[in-house]
C-alpha cells in the first residue's frame, strides 16, 4: 500500500505540472498576441472612452511597457500568478474583481448545462447502442445530428420564444424575477432560481448531447463487441444486466474523458446563451467588455476560461485514472 | 440405456460471407450421456467451435443461420430456434461454457468475484451476501489460493492459470450439468495446462458433468475423454470410445491426427500440421469426401461420392470408403 | 504508401466517394447550397440592402411578394437570406483553407522536425484547444479591432488549425520511420520533398473530412460573431446578424430570425453528411 500511495502521488504530480505548463503556455499565448496586435499595446484601449488617464498611466506602469520585451514578460507573469490581472476600464476596478460578481452565475450554468448534456447525452447513446441499426437508433441519430447542427444562440432564442414567450413556461431572462424575488420563502426562491435556470441550462445541453450521444453510442458498441459480453451472456446472464453491468460500466469510461473535452466547447456557447437570456456572467461580461474596448476584462475572462478548461481536463484525467481498475495502481 | 442429455440431430449451421455462403457444420448428430466426457477434436476450420458456440446459442445472427431441420435437445427438448428467453433458461444453468480466452472473457472492470457472484444470483435466489460467500467457496474449489482476497481482485491481477480457474468457477457457477470447454488450455502455458486438466477431471469426477470437450490437443483427450468425435471440414468423420480411437482408429485423418501428435514434441498446432495441405474453405469443399485432397489412402471411389457415417463395430462410426461398402463397385480398393 | 501507391490510391478514394450514397447525398446537398449562394445576385428577386418601402413593408409577414417576409428596414428577408448564404459560405471555406494549410503545416513541422520543434509547437496547440474558441476570437477581435472579411477570415482561420495539426502531425511521425523515406533521406532528398510526395497524398483524405467538418463548424462560429456584433458588420447581411436583428422582434416576427437559422442548420447538416460520406469512403468497412 505504501509503493502505490507513492505512484499514486507520482502520477498526481506529474499531471497537475503537466496542467501548469498549458496554463503556462497559454499565459505565453496571450502575452505574444498583446504584442503581436498593431500599434503600441494598450494604444486603442487609451482611445477607449472609458479608460481615464490615470489608469492607463498604471497599467503601463505595472506591466512595464517602457521596458524591454523580457522584462515585460516577466513582470506580466508574475503579475497573473500574483492575482494582479489588470485593471477594467469600465468599472474602474481589479478585473478579478468585476469577475468575482459574474463567475458564479458561469459555474452555475455550466455545471446545470453539463449535468443535462450528459444525462441526455447518455442515456440517447444506451438506447440507441443497445439496438443498433433499429428504428429508434435512426431516429436518435438524427436528432443528434439535428442538435449538433444548430446554432446554440439561435436554439436559446426559438426555445426562449416557444417556451418563454409564447407558452409562459419559463421566465425570458435573468437569474431571479427582479421584483418578487426578495420576498419569496426559501423554498420559493429555489424554484425561481431554477426556472430561471432552465431555458440557459437546457439551451447549451441540448447541443452538447448531440455530440456526446454520438460518443457514447460508438463506446458501447465498441464495448459489446468485447469478448468477455459473450461470455456473460453465456452465463445465462439477462440482456439488461448485459448492457448495463457488463457494457455500460465499461463504456462510461471514456466518457469521463469526454467531460474535459466538451469543456471548451461549452464555454463557447455559454458567451451567446448569457447573451440571449442575459444571464449575468462571464460570457455577457466579455462581451460587453468588447463592445466597450475593455480590453484587460476580454484578456482576463479568456484566461479564466482557459484555466477552467486545463483544470477540468487534469480533473478528469486524474478520474480515469481512479476510475479504471487497470490504471489504479500501475504507474 | 437411458436418455441422452444432449443429442444433437443434422445440426447445421451456414455463414453469411462476401464469398457466398459457407456450411461451418454440415448435419451433424451426435450425444452426450450424462456424467460423459466427450471430446470433440479438429483443426481450425473444422466447425468444431461453431457448434460448440450453437449450442448455447451464441451464434449472432445474422451472419450465421442454424437450419430449421437442427435439432439440438437437451433433456428431450429442442432448444433450436429457440427465442432469447429459452436459451436464457438453459445458459450457465443447464449447460457452462468456459472458453478459451480467459484474459478475453473476464470483464476488466469488475472484480472476479463479484463476476462469479452475479452467476449464482442469476440462477438462485439469494442475497448478495449469500451469493459472495458461495462465490469464494466456487474459487475454492477451482483450486485459487487465497479466494476472498482473490475475489476483490481484477483480472489483470492475476495469472493466465488463475484466471482460467476463475472462468471455470463462473462457468459452474450456475450448477450446470453439462459444461462446454472451448479450448480450455489453448491460451495458456505449457506447466499451467497440466493444472488446468488436472482440475477439469476432478471436477468431473466430483461433480458428475458431462463434459463436451472442445480441442486438437490430444493429451487432454487421453486424460479425460470417454469417447472422442473427430471433425473434419464440417462433418463428424470419426465417433469412437476414446480407447478405441487410441488403439484402432479407422479415419486416415484420426490416423494422421495421432500420429503427429505421438510424433515430436512441441505444441500441439505442431503435431496438427504435419498432415499436409490444410483444411478447404467452408464456402468450396471438395467433392465426394472432402478429405481426399490430403489423404495417402484415397483412392478411385473417394473421388466420386462422398462417404456416409458408417457403423464399423460397436459404439465405432467412421465416414470413410476405406471402411464401409459403396453401393455396387468394389474393385480397385487398395486392401 | 510510395507517392505511386498514393496517387492510386486517391483516385481510388474519388470513385468509392461517389458509390457510397451517404458522400452522393452531401455532395449533393452542399453543391445545392454552393449553387444557391453563388447565384445569389440572380436569385434573389431583390437587392439585400434595398430599402423597399419603410411606410407600409415594416415587419410584413412572409407572403407571395415576399416569401420571408421583411425585416424592421423593409428588406427583402428571402434576399437577404441568399446573399448571406454567400458572404457565409465563403467566409468559411477560405477559413477553413487557411486553416488546413497552416495547421498541416504545422503539424508536418513538429511531426517530421526535432523533438524542440515539436515540444513548443505542441505547447502552442495545447493552449490553442484550452482557450474556448469565442474567448479566443473575442479576445484577437478587440487586439485587431478591424472587422473586414478579410481579417475575418484570417482570424477565423488561424483560431481553427489545432486539431488538423494534430492529424498531420501524427501521421509525419508514423511516416517518418517507414523504409522509403529513411531511403529517401539517404538519397539526400529534401525534407519538404519528403513530406509533399509521401506524407501529403496520405493524409489527404483525413485532411478532407476535416475540411468538411469545419466548413460546418465555422460557419456556426462566424454566425455566433455576427451575432454578437463583432462578426460581419450590417447593413452587410450575415445569417447571424440577421438573427440579431430578428431578436428584437421575436414575437411579432419570428420568421426573422426562425429564416436564417433554418439556413444555418441546413448548412451544417449538409457539411456534416459530405463529412461522414467522405469518411465512409475512406473506411468503407468501417459503417
């Protein structure tokens, strides 16, 4: 036990330097396109309506654009690891700051949006797998096809408009109801914020489960293929027990991957949902800070979301690894 | 003589291919008493596997199709084109297959026991609790060391030979009276296959199977088998006591079978290829007997019609000119 | 393959793509919508930016005159659709060839060069994929500011090469080793030679489901940019900015942004099946 506590260690080690590096790559990235746009960095940003003078003056200062190219380099890296992101010229304050309002209201979407993907996305898979080629394989088949192909932001707007306008179902917009909110009993609250919650929510789910119905229908056929299904069925063994136990365990193991992967994807389409149903978060935050040339908040939101992205792939790769019996304990 | 357990009648089976479609087993019959051993021998090609896989119906279909004159009956009742709830009744509780893969036919993810476990909770009631206790008692007495720690373990934690023991435990799980071993040591090592046939004869003799043994490894034949069926391109070319077969075997092919394997030492699949040529291919079998092309002793009437399944003394079917009367005809058979 | 067996082998990839009847339907459906686009000027029974008559055509429902209807401007929305067809359809392929090219490039590159090479080509790929493509995109936009097509389509371009390096980059390495290039190194034959008559002509199927895919999926993007305000700038018509301004009047005329939506989904299934054909026709055991 206590050899395989330190390969365990090893291996936690190894991924999350591996995770650091990215992060450091991506910090790199982002330094060379600063430098790399037209004119002098920050040039534009001075234009800016909303950038006074002043904090121009410090942001200049604090990343050392007087300075020769490494030494700005240096500083901006250990300004990000430091927490120091610059400044928002809009809101005059710390960009983690402006951020700290809004990423909770992202962490939500996105965790409600990847818990229905893939729920849908599993479950259309299991059916379309356990009888494939069949009529309901077909049709699944084209509907993820269907919902892989749709504009996210366009799929918010013709759900916003069936369910929300036209049915009354689901509110159109916000996080809570901005009059009854506060004077709603907890219970009731909850049920506000979910169906506030939903249209977003079910939005970005519905074209993440495309893609991963898609996958998860190839993993369990491949997995049924595998000797040992035989087998189990030679026992006597009834079909559900078959796919469930015997397919199923094996073939949700690559979809653990799939959760880091869909990641990025998802964060893109988290941008246009916010703006469709004006969800406060990170996505309507960029972009606002785009139509404001808010420079620091566009750069500091990619960072964060690239960050989430690295860490969401260690996560899940360090889950494979606990999760397959096989990798647990070799090296 | 009392009923059969599993009497096989014109069991055949054909194969859907690009190249039209291949006859794997061409009406085969044959039975297996019970409490009998019977040893099914041929080189690959032969349909042995086939028909091993039929019986439990494990052939997908499409692309292979069992003909509606099959029959295969155990205990009286045909089991042949049976629906899925049929054969579910009859699978790992009637009849156990083992099969020759064991790193293959263990699900990876799943512990041992927990595999051997779900076996006896699919064929009795009882608690999980129950069943992994019985589960233990099961490796046990398939000869695994140590078997509640080995029943939390995984499959790619164990040796070749543990986890053919841990196939077999599974495969007996479900208290089967006859159980099909495909090829049972055919992926193992050659110290770890004396193990394996050591502990197959003592389970029989311990709990009364019937064995239908699936193999071309003759030393396995001679240790446990009480009548030997050889099987030649789809067809039973040979059905004797397994003493028989040793001592007089009528079939050039059984001839020739036993003798490379009496002959140098090395793996079997050696021994097997020292007959020349190699086994045709289901979608063109020769014509008249199909084992012509490669046999010294054929001879103007082998080429011309194809032997049927003779008596030549008790117990004792060949399909061979050299052995039975063709209709008519008698000249030019060498004597 | 030697760059014979290759050539071969391509020619054998064009005739199977046609028999496989998945490939037939998508080169069908994407030649229909290549046609429409493209014949847009004569198409479309009105000119995309006329502004027809703002007292009486405001928001007319779709009717004999005007099949889509009109937008709040009194644009003719049918005609609008089918001259954003064009200014979508094209942005994305020349996307999508920028893409190709540099993320071949690319890949060949870090596959067939050094091992520094590839390590810090393979970083910047790395965080290409973490950073989420509209972050991204977001964040080049305000660098470069300018919102031509042009810039449009560079920037679309070169945010989308990492995964086609990845393909190229695989098959440089498992190339590398084979005998008929170690033999052609020793014959003191180029790199870049190397590459172009035996690596390219293998990888050029993979390259093109890739391609077809990402026709697709650029579309999607250029859409959500437009869209957001930062893509094809109006009066321009892009199907997503014209389903911005459909936002506005979603309830009272929902064909405005229901039109080019459709179209948009169209598109992409239409990509997506030309993508599986090619695949099929490149694996035909493998459906």
């Amino acid at each position: 036990m206590g050899a395989g506590l330190v390969t365990v260690l090893g291996f936690l080690v190894r991924r999350l330097a591996q995770a650091a590096l990215v992060s450091f790559a991506v910090v790199t990235v982002t330094f060379v396109l600063l430098h790399l746009a037209p004119g002098e960095p920050l040039a534009t940003f001075a234009e800016s309506p909303y950038a006074s003078p002043e904090v121009v003056a410090q942001m200049r200062r604090n990343f050392g654009l007087d300075q020769p190219l490494l030494v700005q380099y240096g500083r901006y890296l250990a300004n990000i690891t430091r927490g120091d992101w610059g400044m928002s010229f809009a809101q005059h304050r710390p960009v983690l700051a402006a951020f700290r309002d809004t990423v909770g209201n992202t962490a939500v979407l996105a965790l409600a949006a990847l818990l229905l993907d893939f729920g849908l996305g599993i479950a259309a898979g299991v059916m379309q797998a356990s009888r494939p080629r069949s009529v309901t394989d077909r049709i699944l088949s084209g509907i993820s096809l269907v919902f892989y192909s749709v504009p996210v932001f366009w799929l918010g707007l013709m759900l916003l408009l069936l369910l929300g306008e036209a049915l009354h179902w689901f509110p159109v917009g916000g996080v809570v109801d901005p009059v009854l909110y506060p004077s709603l009993s907890p219970a009731a609250q909850l049920v506000d914020r979910l169906r506030h919650l939903a249209l977003p929510a079910l939005t970005l789910a519905l074209v993440g489960a495309g893609a991963t119905a898609r996958y998860q229908r190839a993993a369990l056929l491949d997995a049924m293929r595998q000797e040992f299904v035989r087998t189990a069925k030679a026992r006597g063994l009834s079909e559900r027990a078959v796919v469930w136990r015997h397919g199923l365990r094996n073939a949700l193991l690559p979809t653990i991957t799939l959760v880091g992967l869909s990641l990025p994807a998802l964060l893109s389409g988290v941008v246009l949902v916010e703006t469709v149903f004006s969800w406060p978060g990170m996505g309507r935050l960029t972009v606002s800070a785009i139509t404001q040339r808010d420079y620091p908040v566009v750069m500091g939101a990619a960072l964060l979301a690239a960050f989430s992205v690295v860490l969401a792939n260690a996560a899940a790769d360090i889950a494979y690894r606990f999760a397959d019996p096989r990798t647990r304990e070799a090296r | 003589m009392s009923a059969p357990l599993l009497s096989l009648r014109h069991l055949t089976v054909d194969y859907a291919t690009d190249r039209g479609t291949a006859r794997a087993v061409d009406s085969v019959s044959l039975d297996v008493a019970s409490g009998e051993t019977v040893a099914l021998v041929g080189e690959s090609g032969s349909g042995k596997t086939t028909l091993a896989l039929s019986l439990l119906g494990l052939l997908p279909e499409p692309p292979a199709r069992v003909a509606p004159e099959s029959r295969i009956e155990y205990q009286g009742a045909n089991l042949a084109g049976g629906d899925n709830a049929s054969w579910r009744r009859v699978r790992g509780r009637e009849m156990g297959m083992v099969f020759q893969d064991p790193s293959l036919s263990l699900n990876p993810v799943l512990t041992v026991g927990s595999q051997v476990a779900e076996v006896v909770r699919t064929h009795s009631k009882c608690t999980r609790r129950e069943a992994t206790t019985r589960a233990a008692e099961l490796l046990a007495m398939v000869g695994v060391d140590s078997p509640a720690l080995r029943a939390r373990q995984y499959a790619h934690q164990l040796s070749g030979g543990l986890r053919q023991r841990a196939m077999i435990a599974i495969a007996l799980a479900g208290e089967p009276k006859l159980l099909i071993a495909d090829e049972p040591t055919a992926a193992l090592d050659v110290t770890v296959q004396a193990q394996i046939v050591e502990l197959l004869a003592e389970l029989r003799r311990r709990l009364g199977m019937a064995v239908l043994l699936v193999t071309h490894d003759f030393g396995l034949v001679a240790q446990m088998a009480d009548r030997v069926v050889v099987m030649y391109a789809g067809q039973v070319a040979e059905m004797a006591p397994a003493p028989v077969v040793f001592s007089g075997a009528a079939h050039p092919y059984t001839q020739g079978l036993l003798l490379a394997a009496r002959g140098g030492a090395g793996s079997a699949e050696r021994r097997l290829a020292a007959i020349p040529g190699a086994p045709p291919a289901a979608t063109a079998w020769p014509s008249a007997c199909r084992f012509h092309p490669r046999c010294a002793r054929a001879w103007n009437h082998c080429r011309a019609e194809a032997p049927q399944l003779e008596r030549v003394s008790e117990g004792h079917d060949a399909r061979c000119w050299l052995v039975s009367e063709p209709a008519g005809e008698t000249g030019g058979r060498p004597s | 393959m030697t760059a014979g067996a290759a050539t071969a082998a391509l020619v054998a990839f064009a005739a199977r793509l046609w028999t496989a009847p998945r490939a037939r339907l998508g080169l069908l459906l994407v030649a229909l919508l290549v046609l429409a686009a493209a014949a847009a000027p004569w198409l479309a029974p009105y000119d995309p930016s006329a502004q027809l008559d703002l007292a009486t055509l405001q928001l007319a429902p779709p009717s004999t005159a005007h099949p889509l209807g009109t937008d709040l401007f009194s644009r003719d929305v049918l005609s609008r659709l089918l001259h954003g067809a064009r200014i979508s359809l094209s942005i994305a392929v020349l996307a999508v060839l920028v893409a190709v090219t540099v993320g071949t490039a690319v890949g060949l590159a870090a596959g067939y060069g050094g091992p520094v090479l590839d390590a810090v080509l393979m970083r910047v790929v790395d965080s290409g994929l973490a950073i989420p493509r509209v972050f991204l995109l977001l964040m080049v936009l305000a660098l470069w500011e300018r919102s031509t097509s042009l810039t449009l389509i560079l920037v679309l371009g070169l945010t989308s090469w990492f995964p086609t390096s990845r393909l190229a980059r695989a098959e440089a390495l498992s190339v590398r080793r084979r005998d008929y290039v170690v033999a052609a190194r020793a014959l003191g034959l180029p790199s870049w030679r190397i590459l172009l008559r035996h690596v390219l002509p293998n990888i050029a199927p993979a390259l093109l489901v890739s391609a077809a895919l990402g026709v697709g999926q650029i579309v999607l993007v250029e859409a959500g940019l437009s869209f957001l305000g930062v893509g094809v700038q109006p009066p321009t018509a892009s199907w997503g900015n014209m389903i911005a301004d459909g936002q506005t009047h979603l309830l009272a005329a929902p064909w405005l942004a229901a039109a080019p939506g459709l179209a948009l989904v169209l598109t992409v299934i239409a990509f997506s099946v030309l993508a599986d054909g090619l695949q099929d026709a490149l694996n035909p055991r493998s459906s």
